[in-house]
C-alpha cells in the first residue's frame, strides 16, 4: 500500500470517527421542542414577512408558545382568522384588530407626471433616486420600476400599464412588507374605513406641484375649509386626511371640491368588492 492511499484511509477514518461523535453528542444534547410549536407555525400563513417583528413564522410560533408577554394577534396577514386560532391553542386573549391593505398615494401616471430625464440604468427605484432623485419632475412621486412589487410575498401588487403599482386589497394582508421598500414613502397602510384619501405627497407649492402631474395636491384648502367633521389639514403645501375624524360621512364634499382629484373614495368592504378603489 503506497503512502497516497494510507493518507487517504487514514483521512476516512477519522472523519467517520467525528461523524460518530457528534452524531452521539447531538442525539445525547438534543432538546425537545415543544410540539405545539409546530402546531402555532401550521396555521401561519408562512409568507415570512417580519410583520410580526421576529424572523419569520417559525421564531413566531416558538415565541408565543413559550413567552407569556407576546400576544397572540402579531400575525398581520393572517388577520382575525388566524389570531383566534393562535389564541386558542396557547390559552391567551386575542386582542380586536383592524384590518388594512397597502395603498400608493400617488396618481403620477405616465401620461400625467412630467419627467425629467430619460432613466437607462438599473431598473430599481432607489437605484434611479440616487440620479438626481429620479427621472420624474415631481421628486415626490412613484419611480416606478416595481421594488414594492417585488418585495410583496403574497403577489398583493404588481406594475399597472400607467406606470403604477396596483394593490390588490382582497390578496393584500397588510404585512407593510411594500412600505418598508418604497424609497419614496409613497406606500401607507390604510384601514377599510376610511371613506376618503389624500393620494398625493407632493410638498411642492401649487403652481409647481400642478406642471409637474395634473393630479397633484395643490394645497389650496378648499377641500380643509369644506370638511364639516375638520379632518383635513394641510401640511407643507399637501391636504392630509385623519382617518380617526374622517368617518361616517355618506357624500364627502372635499371630493367635488378638489380642483386636481388628489383626494379619492376609498371602497368599504360592506359596499362591495373591497379589491376595487373608486376613483374621483
């Protein structure tokens, strides 16, 4: 036997050797896991989301089993469905939760936002908001190549034929997974109940923010001095709604008020198909 394969056999069976040990020292050290575990990560929707603020499903389930303090309602995309079941397998109280959905509050289309420059770069929004903040004349408005689409792990979004993401309300859980991505912070989440939204973040002044997109807020106050529930404000030159004051009116005003239509009705799920966003 040449002294290659002596090494060789020699190398084989020392590395068997350790293989035995830790196999020995893992079966000797193993802990047990809780089976209930499992049974909490089964009903989860696994879309690994972080909205329940650990690192996915699994660390989830293993926390709300074996920690008393965390509640069984973080699961943003399973909603209420989902908490219950949760709260009825660790014995804990699920609180009441509203439901949301993930909403662009920007109306800067292809056709009606200017643009500033002609983008051949890497098709990423904030690649292309390094570049002078983007190609678009309003440094405000949505750029456009999809990193909130992409980041969605339920398929909630995808890129309109103008130029902007759609979101899905009836597959969108509001896990906030597009608005941690958006480097425009264009993407908030909204509840159902809100009957109106400013779909607008420009702080430019009127006269600017209007040539830069048609459908820009102007910040002109008509809508603020026509709200009889006082709900709208404006903040830097853009109207702001506050969904907490902004409810129970049947036939906002502020709507036909708009001179640009930056505000839009926003669809109840008691009225219908809450997939679908009205438009002024």
């Amino acid at each position: 036997m040449n002294t290659a394969i002596m090494i060789i056999v020699v190398l084989v069976g020392v590395g068997a050797f350790f293989g035995i040990v830790l196999a020995l020292a893992d079966k000797r050290f193993a802990m047990e896991v809780n089976p209930l575990i499992h049974e909490v990560e089964d009903i989860l929707p696994k879309g690994q989301c972080g909205a329940c603020g650990f690192a996915g499903c699994a660390k989830y389930a293993e926390a709300v089993v074996e920690d008393e303090s965390v509640p069984p309602d973080l699961c943003v995309p399973g909603k209420a469905a989902v908490a219950a079941k949760v709260a009825e397998l660790t014995g804990k109280k699920a609180g009441a939760s509203e439901p949301k959905y993930a909403q662009l509050k920007c109306r800067g289309t292809k056709t009606a936002a200017a643009m500033a420059a002609h983008y051949e770069g890497v098709p990423d929004c904030a690649a292309a908001k390094l570049i002078q903040g983007g190609p678009k004349g309003c440094k405000y408005g949505c750029i456009g190549f999809g990193n909130c689409v992409r980041a969605c792990p339920f398929g909630a979004l995808s890129m309109g034929e103008d130029g902007l993401p759609v979101v899905d309300k009836a597959i969108c859980t509001g896990c906030g997974k597009c608005v941690a991505t958006c480097p425009q912070a264009l993407l908030t989440l909204q509840t159902f109940t809100a009957p109106v939204q400013v779909v607008c973040r420009s702080h430019d002044k009127g006269p600017v923010a209007k040539k830069l997109c048609q459908h820009a807020c102007i910040g002109c106050g008509l809508c603020m001095r026509s709200c009889t529930q006082g709900a709208i404000t404006i903040d830097r030159f853009v109207a702001v709604v506050d969904p907490s004051k902004c409810r129970d009116c049947p036939e906002p005003v502020c709507l036909a008020k708009c001179p640009t239509k930056a505000i839009q009705a926003l669809v109840r799920p008691e009225e219908g198909d809450c997939a679908i966003m009205k438009v002024s």
